[in-house]
C-alpha cells in the first residue's frame, strides 16, 4: 500500500480533476483513466487503484443521475431490470479481484481496453433512432428529447438477453478493474439493443452507481479503500466532470466515439507491456 | 406504472441523489482538509463520507421499493428488492473476508 503524503493527495486530486473532465467530455466515467495512471503511473496494486476509481464512479453516478432526472434521459424501468444483472456481475467480480494475481487483472484491463475501442469503431455510424414518435416504444423502451437533433426519439428494447449478458459483464469488470462499467455495456446496448446512444449513456450512468457501491463495499471492507486518497480523488473528479460537462453536451456523439477508441487503444497497450514485462 | 407515479419516483430518486451527493461532499472535503492539518477527526470524517457515498444508491434502491409496493407493480418490486439483496451480499463479502 502506498505512502500517503500532502503531495501524493494532491496528485490523485489534479489526476482526479483530469480524469473527471475528460471522463464527462467522451461520456464515460473517470475510471477508465483514473485506474491505469494510479496502478502504471504511481505503481499502486490494482485493487488500491480500484477502489479509489470506484468510489469515484459512485460519486459521478449519483451526482451526473440526480441532475438528469425527469428528463427522461434516464430509462428507469430498463435500469433497474439490468441492475439485477450488473450487480450479480459486479458481486463475483469484487470477491474474485481478491485472490487474482496483479497481472491477471492488467492482462483483462487491457483485453477490457481493446475489444470495446474495436466495438465503438466498427460502430460508429449507427445511430438506432426511430424518429416516428407513434411508434410505441413496448413495455421496457423510453422516448426522450434529443437536443442535438431536435426531435422526440422514441425507442424500443431489442434482444434483451443481450442487455442482460452485457450488463452481467460489466458489472464483473466494473468491481474487477474499478472502471465504471459503462465503456461495455453503452456500446452494446447502443449497437445491438437498439438504444439510442444518449439514452444508454444515461441509463448506464444511473446503474453504475449501484453496481460499483457492490464492488467498493468489498473493497471497503478488506481495507483496501484509503480514505484520504479517495477523498481527494472523489472532489478532483466531481470538480472535473462539472467542468467537462459543458463541452460534453456540445460534442457530437461520432468525435465522441472515436476520441473514446483512442484512448481505449493507448490504455489497452500500457497495460500489456506492464504486464508482460 | 401511470406517468405521474414514474415521474413522482424520478423526483424522489433525484432528492436522495443529491442529499447523498451533499453529504457525502461536504464530508469528504472537511475530512481532507483537517488531514492536511493533522488533526485526529480527519479519520472521522472521512469515513462518514465514504459511508454517505456507499449509502446514497442504496437508499435510491430502497426508495424504489418502497414506490414499487405502494404501487402494487410486483414485477419491479422484487427486481428492485433482489438488487438490494446483491448489494447485501457485498456487504456480507465485506465482513467476511476482513482482516481483523
């Protein structure tokens, strides 16, 4: 466990900030950033990294959720069936993170890196948008306003065991490698369920709350959270995500696409070479 | 579920995000500033804000519950209710697997 000083809190502050901004700015938590500079760039074990990158994934969550609801961004109803699956994910994930080696999990975070960059970039023209608002979006669909275009996107759910299969993987990976979840399961549902990106994106955020508390309260637990580095990663991100909102909701969602891919690509190959070094 | 009683759970989900959100906020910014000057209640803090943190998306489900009861829509109220037990069981993993 490292050494905790005023300037290594300071450092996980401005590294949360960065984090958080760039986090908000592709639509995406800070995790996927947070994780790899604490356990590559600080040399932090994994499950320390984790465990500061989820309690920051909690607080983006609960915080981005509160000021989106009644929006109807959020789809409730799909979030909390799916919850069912990324919990149960994100439970085993948060007991298995305990008896893997270091490497292992660098190993799946660069895996987990790779194949969702391949994913968003063979994807990036699909859009999934039925813009005929008569159509009845079923029983686990949503219609939202869409800023960006400007009309009243109504959708319906497909391929629901899909859904929950990503959600069940998301989960696991969120508690294995502290990442929100949301790089796996926004791409699948945007891809192959039919869900409009900004409405996964949403619903993804609301869940991630819950599915990183399950994986954080083990972590918690068996003393590998440090509470003062966490403190200062949770306002770095807050501060972060607040500043790069703005911007985020004026990126068009195919640059937020393939600005995401590439960092997913760079992350993917720091953490192969550590790994295999 | 009728449009009033989805849009009242929204309302009441989005209260006790940001109640959560405050608390745990004000805490963990107090805890880290009394850290830098060394006083002993720092610890205290801290770990209240974390608690918050963890606490806030539970009591959003329990709240769900609860919304899911009152309006007899028993599909949701067990989904709801089986997520608050996982996140029990990561509770229980907490505890159990503790160093002590």
């Amino acid at each position: 466990m490292p050494v905790v000083t005023p300037l290594l809190t300071l450092i996980i502050f401005t590294a949360g900030a960065i984090a958080g901004s760039l986090g908000a700015l592709l639509g995406i938590g800070g995790g996927i950033f947070l994780v790899p500079f604490l356990n590559l760039g600080l040399n932090f074990p994994l499950q320390a990294a984790a465990a500061i990158s989820l309690a920051t994934v909690i607080a983006t969550s609960s915080s981005v959720s509160a000021g989106r609801t009644g929006k109807q961004l959020i789809n409730m109803r799909l979030g909390m069936v799916l919850e069912v699956a990324t919990a149960a994910g994100s439970l085993l994930g948060g007991v298995t993170a305990q008896v893997l080696p270091q490497t292992t999990l660098q190993l799946m975070f660069g895996v987990m890196a790779a194949v969702v960059a391949v994913i968003m970039l063979s994807r990036l023209g699909r859009r999934n948008v039925l813009l005929d608002p008569s159509i009845d979006p079923g029983m686990l669909g949503g219609r939202f306003h869409d800023a960006e275009s400007g009309c009243m996107v109504t959708y319906r759910v497909k391929r629901m065991p899909v859904a929950l299969f990503a959600s069940f993987i998301a989960g696991n990976v969120s508690s294995l490698l502290g990442v929100g979840g949301g790089v796996i399961k926004v791409p699948i549902l945007n891809s192959w369920c039919g869900i409009p990106m900004r409405a996964a994106a949403a619903t993804s955020a609301f869940m991630i709350g819950v599915t990183a508390t399950t994986g954080a309260i083990i972590y918690y637990g068996h003393g590998q959270l440090i509470p003062v580095l966490a403190a200062a990663a949770v306002l770095g991100v807050q501060l972060g995500s607040s500043a790069g909102m703005h911007f985020g909701a004026r990126a068009s969602t195919k640059w937020l696409k393939m600005m995401m891919a590439g960092v997913l690509i760079v992350v993917s190959v720091l953490m192969f070479a550590r790994a295999l070094r | 579920m009728s449009v009033t009683n989805l849009s009242r759970l929204e309302r009441i989900i989005g209260y006790v995000l940001r109640v959560g959100v405050a608390t745990s906020t004000i805490s963990l910014a107090l805890g880290l500033l009394l850290s830098l000057t060394g006083a002993a209640a720092s610890t205290l803090f801290l770990h209240i804000g974390i608690i918050a943190l963890l606490v806030t998306p539970v009591a959003r489900v329990c709240v769900s519950i609860a919304e899911y009861v009152t309006d007899r829509d028993w599909t949701f109220a067990l989904l709801t209710l089986i997520v608050l037990a996982e996140l029990a069981g990561g509770l229980i993993a907490a505890l159990y697997g503790r160093k002590a």
